[in-house]
C-alpha cells in the first residue's frame, strides 16, 4: 500500500512539474531574458531576484496606505474623504502613465535628457532599456517596481496642498508628473542621462522621488496660497491641528515598514549583504531623525511634539535613502539627526513666510531629500569627503551632488510652477471660499468621512475670502492647539 501511494505521489510531482515546465519556461524568457549586461544568469537567481523585487514593490505599493493615513490625520475631519480619494487615484492616474510613455522616458535608450524607446510598456523588450541592464529582472517586474516609486513622488503633494484645492486639477497633475515631470528628471540620474553620466549616485530616490516631489509640492502652494484663516491681519500663524494623531501615527508606522522595500528593494537582486547593509542603515537613521527631531521640537516648544516626531522619522527615512547603500550605520545614525534637525526648522522657515503646509511634506521630501543627497558626497565609503583618498575626486563628486540637487530643484520648481499655473488659468486650481469653509468631502465629492458625528466649526464664515492676498479671522478646529508651540505650527 505504501509502495503505491508513494509511486502516485512521485507520479503527480512530476506531472506537476512537467505542467510548470512548460506554462512558465516562456515566461522566464521574457524581458531581460535573465541577463546582466548581456550576460546569462543561473536560473535560480533570475527566479530570487524577480521574486524579491516584486515583493518588496508590493511593499512601497503599500506606502500609498501609509501617505492617505498621515495627511488624513494632520488634516481636519471636513477634508478625510478628499485625502483618500486624492491618494488612491493618484496611483491609478501614475499606473497608466507610467506604463504608457513615464517608463519609456526614464529607462528607455535616448540621450542625455530623455529616452526614446519602450513605451506601451510589454514584456520582451529588454533590449529597449539598457539602463536596467544591471538587473536581471523581467521588464514588466522591473517596471512594477518603478512604478510604485513614480505613484510615491506624485501623492508628495497632495498634503502640501490639502484642504483647498480641486480635486479634478490635482488628478491632472498627478497624470502629468507621472507621465513626464518625473520620469525626464528620472533619467537624468537613474535613465543614464547627463547627471549620471557626470557620476551624480541617489541610490533610491531622496532626490529623484523625494525632492523631486516636494519641491512640486512648493511650486503648488505657492500659486494656492495658504488655507482660511492660516494667518491673521498681523502675519502672526494661527494653528489648524490635524484632527487625528492616531491615524498619523499608524501611517508614519505603515511608511516606515514600506521603506523597507523602498531603499532594500532598490538593489533589484536578491543580494544578501545589499540588503542587510541597507535595511539596517535605513532604519537606524529613521530612529536617528525621529529622537533628534523629538528632542529640537522639546527644547523649542517646551513640550515633546508628537507631529514633529513622527516628521522626525520620516525625514531620516528620506535623508537615508541617497546613501543607504553606500554608508556605514554611523553615518547613517548622524544622516538620521541632521535630517530630523533640518525637517523641524523646515517647518518653522516655510510656514512663518506664508507657505502653509499642513503636513510638513516640502520640509520631510525637498529640504531633506536633497539634503540626504549632498550628505553622500560626505559619506559614501569610497568617495566621500570623509572616506576618499584622493581629496579632489571627493570634492568633485560632492560638487556633483550640490549641482545634482540644485538642477533638480530649479527643473521641478520651474515645471511645477508652469503646471500649475496652467491649470489655475484653464480649470481652477483652488475651490471655493464656502467650499473650503464647509469642508472638500461635502463639496467635492458628497460624502463624509464620519457621517455619524457633526462636526462644529468655531467663528463665522470670513468676509471677502475669494482674495488669497487678504487675511482672514482664524477657522480653528474643535481640537485644541499645544500651548507650548509658541507659533502653532503643525508638522
């Protein structure tokens, strides 16, 4: 008896593997067809490296999740619906964008500033992207894996520029920076264009995803102008808390557990040492950014701020990103608490010059992106200032990442601000004055967040709020604001 179920069972593994042999060898000879540099890859490799990449997209993917939970909670409850639908359509607007001319742009073979094939993204087309011929990955994995970075940069800016601006003008948006603003300046670096070529490193993004997102974050709120009742007569900041901490705090936890496949998965291979070299860096300097920035925001404010905190972790993540790869834990450790420093006074520079950001997301994405950026110059192990032997190399790759980054920024700045000043012209870029008052969930897309509980707004409707140059009375929140935070900012 034991014989023949032994021989079904050996009968049945291998009808299955004969079924698996021929269902899935054609799909293992697609794309890259499992080459590096055109070279063939052991089997098993092509499998763990495919394997890895997509898992760890599914990761950054999740991050979206992340993102809708803090800018919700940083934001006032009239507005939840609108932050969650922004978010969850911003990455269905990037997958098709992406798929159909952004990937082509940013990998495909071109020139200096842009690539010229592998649009209409399909499998087999390898050949088509000789950027990624580092990886072995299929094309359609490796394009997945992009993707979730291009839906990164583009929700950036939606909570920059919460709670007051139309939702069909920011779809758009979300479309175009996918579809060309990130992918060009993507190409730049990662796409083999003229910043690469000058050896400009950011090996997962603090520039190419994170400032690049933030700086069109502050192009955006430039042009729209601070929310009702930001500022009074005097210029003086009045505070509009968020109206939950909880859903802040399990976004920031969402987003540092996505970062995870964020800056490990930016290997593309299943390398071992890689990956725990960069998930460890990119951790310590989250806590790092997460205890200086607790520790600034104390001494600032009297009071440990737990906006600022979370921020704090969330600009280390940032600032890490360039040079997880790259560095050593101290380093990472010491990247982790210039960022959580710069992120806390990011918030007080730009909101005490009439730039209101209700999520701190220009502080968190620009200032620390590109500050990661230029720390690498520092610390990279082999040609950083602080490594290099020879001293001049050092000094010019460093002046390559401070040019690197300020290219970037007058590009995204210069597009965001013709973007969205085009879209101010054509569809409007900022709702109404009642709209705002009222709350975008109702007036944008008829619904409530919390249809069981009516919300009360203190004060009146302010006059002669269809002019954003003027100032208005205050509209706070029912939440009330830290007394310790001498200037009402809310990170």
């Amino acid at each position: 008896m034991m014989r023949k179920m032994d021989w079904k069972l050996q009968l049945s593994i291998a009808l299955i593997l004969g079924i698996g042999a021929v269902v899935f060898h054609p799909v293992l000879a697609l794309a890259l067809d499992g080459k590096i540099d055109g070279k063939a890859v052991e089997a098993g490799k092509y499998a763990m490296d495919t394997v890895w990449v997509v898992l760890t997209a599914v990761l950054v993917f999740f991050m979206q999740a992340g993102f809708a939970c803090v800018e919700a909670g940083f934001t006032r409850a009239k507005n939840t619906v609108n932050i969650m639908m922004k978010n969850f359509l911003d990455f269905c607007m990037s997958s098709l964008a992406y798929w159909a001319i952004g990937f082509g742009l940013m990998f495909g073979n071109g020139n200096a500033l842009f690539g010229l094939t592998g649009f209409f993204t399909a499998a087999g087309t390898g050949d088509q992207y000789s950027a990624l011929n580092w990886t072995s990955v299929p094309t359609l994995s490796a394009w997945f894996f992009q993707l979730v970075f291009a839906g990164t940069a583009a929700t950036i800016v939606s909570g920059a520029m919460a709670e007051r601006t139309k939702f069909g003008a920011y779809l758009i948006y979300s479309f175009v920076i996918s579809l060309l603003i990130y992918p060009v300046i993507g190409h730049w670096i990662w796409g083999g264009g003229w910043l690469a070529s000058l050896g400009m490193l950011d090996f997962a993004g603090s520039t190419v995803v994170h400032s690049v997102g933030g700086w069109l974050a502050l192009s955006g709120v430039l042009l729209l102008g601070p929310r009702m009742g930001k500022y009074s007569k005097d210029g003086s900041v009045n505070p509009i808390p968020g109206h939950n901490i909880g859903l802040a705090t399990l976004g920031t936890f969402i987003l540092w557990m996505g970062w995870f496949g964020f800056n490990p998965g930016s290997t593309m291979a299943a390398d071992a040492a890689g990956i725990a070299i960069t998930a460890v860096t990119t951790n310590i300097a989250a806590a790092a950014g997460a205890i200086d920035a607790m520790a600034v925001a104390w001494a600032r404010f009297k009071k440990p701020d737990v906006g600022m905190t979370l921020n704090g972790a969330l600009a280390g993540l940032v600032g890490i990103t360039a040079s997880a790869f790259f560095v050593t834990p101290l380093a990472a450790v010491i990247i982790g608490l210039l960022s959580g420093t710069a992120v806390v006074y990011g918030v007080l520079f730009f909101e005490r010059r009439g730039i209101d950001d209700p999520v701190g997301a220009i502080s968190v994405h620009g200032v620390c992106g590109a500050l990661g950026t230029i720390l690498l110059g520092f610390f990279h192990t082999e040609k950083g200032l602080l490594y290099a032997a020879d001293s001049a190399a050092a000094l010019r790759f460093l002046a390559i990442q401070g040019g690197g980054v300020l290219a970037v920024f007058v590009t995204a700045m210069a597009s965001g601000l013709l973007l969205f000043k085009l879209l101010q012209i054509t569809l409007g870029l900022r709702v109404s004055p009642e709209e705002e008052f009222g709350g975008l969930d109702l007036g944008e897309h008829g619904a409530s967040a919390y249809p069981d509980f009516q919300p009360v707004t203190i004060g009146r409707h302010p006059s002669g709020v269809g002019h954003l140059g003027e100032q208005h009375a205050p509209v706070p929140s029912l939440a009330p604001a830290p007394a310790a935070m001498e200037s009402g900012l809310r990170s």
